[in-house]
C-alpha cells in the first residue's frame, strides 16, 4: 500500500478529471485481490479497480478518497495454439497479446485504437471496440470466460471457468465498468490471421458526402475489414501535426481496408469523392494510415482542455450526425471535430479548447448536452464503446426508462450491497 500525492496519474484517466484516493494497491495476484476487497468490505471503504488509465469516460476516477486497486501487475499469459485460446491476466496490454499471437500464426482480433497501452482487463470492463469491429466485432464477441472478485471477496467463474448450465454471467460483467466485480483473469478466443485487403483513402469536399458513401457501402451489404471517418476538421489537426499527402483543405476523409475495392471505388465516385488513393502494399498503406493514428497526439498538441465522447447512430442517421457536428463547430467558441468507426455508426467527437479555464470546462459541458440530445434524437445510443463512468452518468434518463434503469441498480444492489465497487459510477 502506498500513499497517493495530488498530481499521481493514478487519481486521473483520459479525461479532464482528477479525483481523490487513500491509498494505491498495486495486487500482483488474485490473492491480493481477494486479501484488498475484504478488508475494504470490512471497513466500508470505497474501492476503484484500475487498469492502464486509458478511459475517455471518468471510469477509474477515485471518488470519496477510495482506494485505488490496480491489476496492472496481473499480467500473466499462456496461448493454446491447438485450442486458439487465450488465457491471461486483466493487466496484460493488449499489443502484448497480439504480438504472442503473431508469434503462434493467430490474431485477436478486437483492435481498440489504444491497444498500445490499454489493458485487456479494461477493454472487457468497457467492451472496447476498434477499427474493425464493423467486421471482425468487440471485445465482448471474444471473451469465452472471466474469473472476478465478488465486492464481499468471494472468487467466481463464468464461461469456459464453470461448464454447469446457468445465467451467463460472462456478459454482465463485460461493459459494467467495474461496479459489480474485478475480474482477475480472461479466456480469449483467438483467430487465424486475415487475409489483408487494400487500403483506401478518400476525401470529400463535403462531410455530408462522405457520410452518405458510409451509408451507401454499408447499404450494399459490403462488409469492410476497416471503415473509418474523419471531418475536415480532425483530418486539419491531424495534417498540422504531421503532413498528409492531400489533405490539406477536405471536408472529410474516409480510410478503408477492404477485397471490395471496385465496388467501394464507385459508391465514393458517385457521391462526389475528390480525391482517391489506394495502396496495396502493406508499408505504404501505415503511412496512410497515419492520419487516423496521429489524431489523438494531434488534439493534444493543440489544445490544453479536451474532452473526447462517443456515441452511436443508426447508419441511416450517420450523415446527419456528421453534418450537425461540423455545423456546431463552426458555431461555437470551442474547437470541435469528429472521427470514428463509421461502419457500425460510432462516433467520437473531440471538445477542444486553448485554455483549461472553468468557462472552457462549462462550456465543454453545454455543447456534450447538446451531443447527447442530438444522439438519442436521432435513436442512437451516449456510448459506443468508452462507457458510461463519471461523463454521462447524468445522461442516462434520457437513453433508459426509469423501470430500466431500476433493474440496472436492483442488479448492482445484488453484487455489491455495501456500494462499495467503483461508486459514483454510471447511475445519476
């Protein structure tokens, strides 16, 4: 146990927020776990589990001076070739497990844009997705079993850890943000490597067209490996943070990864394309690549308070999210731009501001509102893939009835009565 000072990274994730801890436990096993969770059941103390710190939501923010219980350390693994599996520890970075993969001739599949960095303990609690999760699917579509920490400190299996029939407590657990257990191990399923397809860049004068090219493939029953977006805006932060082969002045960009290539040539000609580059070479495919890969360095690079949300639309809505997203941008005080994976409708749009000032932080907070309403006007969904956590607890009225939302608590009441499990989060 040690003690935590006010600037420590461990009371901050992705977000602008900070919060306020007790203490750090940095748990090497399960039995740590188990040992940290009882105590504080005991005691009454507030605990928040942690992985990497690389949530956009507020998720591993410390509330109420808790206890920060980091897994970060739990980071066994052992691959089953025969069996395509995976087993391993909730601290594991992701790239880790991809590259062990490589080395056996598979791939996990799953490819959250911070897998770099990001644990795979905090992909499940936020059922990550990634750039090819319009084909490939989400964390959740891989996880084949879970061994948690109960909040009263008992250890439990689902999935491939207990075979008796029963509730599939598998996927409770993903996506609950850590508020009903810690899970402390994971089994993954583990894939044959896919066979790549071209990469192709497009831009747009307009965002509107490359919403509707969006609309168009996914419309064709084209299902491509990669499909993702970015406004003229995000493609300029991007562009002056490390110059991109025309992309100087574009409404929006669209990176594509597909074995469609003549199918999607079209559908981006007819909707006005003004610019096309396709590369099949893998190595001059990244440098098209870096556009999207050097968007989240950019923002920081430009701007000293910013706040990065997710949402989702159904595709026939994605253009008239885009549009509204780059008019709000040319309305307000703030710097506000968006990008996502546009094949399954998610997403991300950045509030970006000079100065970390509290009328910069308000006004972050007016247009995010503004966000929401639009997003669940248009029967879509606050979060894609970063989750609920401390940024859109306040929101979730407006997704979910109150009948709804009360089974949700009744649930969280049954695993952690004490509400001691990562408090504060997801429910207003």
């Amino acid at each position: 146990m040690t003690d935590i000072p006010s600037d420590s990274d461990y009371l901050a994730d992705a977000t602008p927020h900070r919060g306020s801890a007790c203490a750090l436990i940095m748990a090497a096993t399960e039995s740590d776990v188990v040992q940290t969770v009882r105590f504080c059941n005991e005691n009454n103390l507030p605990i928040v589990p942690r992985g990497a710190g690389t949530g956009l939501s507020g998720g591993c923010i410390p509330l109420d001076n808790a206890l920060i219980l980091s897994t970060e350390r739990i980071d066994h693994l052992s691959i089953d070739s025969d069996n395509r599996t995976a087993t391993c520890g909730p601290g594991l970075i992701t790239k880790q497990l991809m590259d062990a993969a490589l080395d056996q001739n598979l791939t996990y599949l799953p490819d959250p844009a911070s897998y770099e960095e990001s644990t795979l303990g905090g992909n499940v609690a936020e059922n990550a997705g990634g750039l090819r999760c319009k084909r490939f699917g989400v964390t959740r579509d891989y996880i084949l079993g879970l061994k948690a920490v109960m909040p009263d400190g008992r250890v439990i299996g689902t999935g491939c850890y207990n075979q008796i029939s029963g509730f599939n407590l598998t996927d409770l657990f993903i996506g609950s943000e850590g508020t009903l257990a810690i899970i402390t191990e994971m089994t993954l399923e583990l894939s044959p490597i896919p066979t790549p397809g071209d990469t192709i860049l497009v831009a747009f004068d307009h965002p509107s067209d490359a919403g509707q090219t969006v609309t168009d493939i996914v419309s064709a029953g084209i299902i491509t490996t990669v499909l993702e977006f970015l406004d003229g805006d995000a493609a300029a932060c991007s562009n002056e943070y490390e110059k991109n082969e025309g992309l100087d002045q574009v409404g929006a960009i669209l990176l594509i990864e597909t074995t469609n290539e003549d199918m999607i040539r079209k559908i981006c000609t007819d909707n006005n394309a003004s610019y096309l580059k396709i590369e099949s070479d893998p190595k001059k495919a990244d440098q098209l690549w870096k556009v999207r890969r050097n968007l989240s360095l950019a923002a920081k690079a430009v701007a000293e308070l910013r706040l990065s949300e997710d949402v989702a639309v159904p595709i026939s809505k994605f253009t008239e999210l885009v549009d509204w997203v780059s008019k709000l941008n040319k309305q307000s005080e703030l710097r506000i731009n968006s990008f996502g994976h546009a094949g399954d409708g998610n997403l991300h749009v950045n509030f970006m501001a000079n100065k970390d000032t509290t009328a910069n932080r308000a006004l972050i907070d007016q247009n995010v509102a503004l966000l929401m309403k639009k997003t669940i006007a248009l029967g879509g969904t606050l979060t894609g893939e970063h989750g609920i956590g401390l940024e859109k607890r306040q929101y979730l009225p407006l997704e979910f009835d109150p009948s709804t939302l009360g089974v949700m608590r009744d649930l969280k009441t049954i695993c952690d009565p004490a509400s001691i499990l990562n408090p504060g989060k997801i429910f207003p």
